[in-house]
C-alpha cells in the first residue's frame, strides 16, 4: 500500500514517488465517501465502461488535485458529483489499492473511504448532468443494504455492505 507525507498542517497527502516502479505502473490516488441518507442507503454511482472495468457502480469520489489530501478530495468530489455542499465527512472507514481504466491507461487506484451523512432521505441530485456526461456516470441511486447483498451488479468496493455496517458498529462519527 502506499504511504502518505506529513504536511504542515497535520494532514497528509500521497507519497508521489511511489508513483512508478521500473514497470511505469502509474498509480492514482483517491478519496472516496461512503454517503448514507437517514434510512441507512447508500449513494452509488453507476458507469458503463468498457473492459476492464465493465459496468459498475461505485461510491461518489475521485481523483486527487495535487497537494490536496485524501479527505479534501473525497469532500471536493462528492460536491462535483452531486452539487451538495453542505456535507460533513466523518472518519475514514477503509483503504484499499485496486486496479482499474482510467482516461484510457490502466492504474493503481489508491483509496481512502470516508463515512457522511445527509439528513435528507433518498435526496435528489440535480444540476450536475454536464459533469455526470464528461466523469461517465451514467446513473446515480441510493442503495438499501439488502439490495447491496443480493445484487448480482458489481459494486466498488465488493465489500460495501460490510464497511457500512462494521461503521456503525464501530460507532465510527459521521
């Protein structure tokens, strides 16, 4: 896994000379959130990509900006995808390295997951359609725990269920 610098402030950020290994493995990193509404969903969003990522759907976040770390980028990602501003990031919940297509190069994706919350059930996004087009995101919906379990759809991560419910009962703030 890749390791993250010390910053003056007492944040972090990635580490970029992990960034290539002699095989120019490019590695990206992220911030992702794991958004619950007051009846327990999960919003997922869903893109129709080709091979190698096929179909999935997977929780708003993305790509970090340069000298920005993993929980501003989740933050900053989650009001790009969905225009809500007003959300507060909890904890972080999960980390996981995986590979993927990204603008046409396959990466390592470095990710960091945190926890929030909206007081609103099942809260419409609206007014983000040109951004959803350029990011691919074909669709977006909240996502009971249940349908989680038993959808035969691929979810990013897999385990997104689990995370939810070892958050709550790790009584991680959100």
């Amino acid at each position: 896994m890749a390791t993250s610098v010390p910053r003056a402030d007492g944040g972090d950020e990635p580490d970029l000379s992990e960034a290539r290994d002699e095989r120019r493995v490019i590695t990206r990193y992220a911030g992702r959130v794991v958004l619950l509404d007051p009846d327990g969903r999960v919003l997922l969003m869903r893109y129709d990509d080709g091979l190698p990522n096929g179909v999935h759907w997977s929780t708003p976040g993305g790509g970090l900006n340069p000298g920005e770390d993993y929980a501003t980028g989740a933050a900053r990602e989650l009001a790009e995808e969905t225009g809500w501003h007003d959300i507060v990031l909890g904890g972080e919940i999960h980390r996981r390295t995986h590979v993927m297509e990204h603008d046409h190069v396959v990466l390592r994706q470095v990710e960091r997951f945190y926890v929030a919350r909206t007081e609103q059930a099942s809260r419409e996004i609206t007014g983000v359609d040109a951004m959803h087009a350029s990011d691919g995101i074909a669709a977006w919906r909240w996502w009971t725990l249940a349908e989680l379990d038993s959808t035969t759809e691929a979810i990013w991560p897999r385990e997104l269920a689990s995370l939810v419910r070892s958050a709550a009962l790790r009584q991680t703030p959100f």
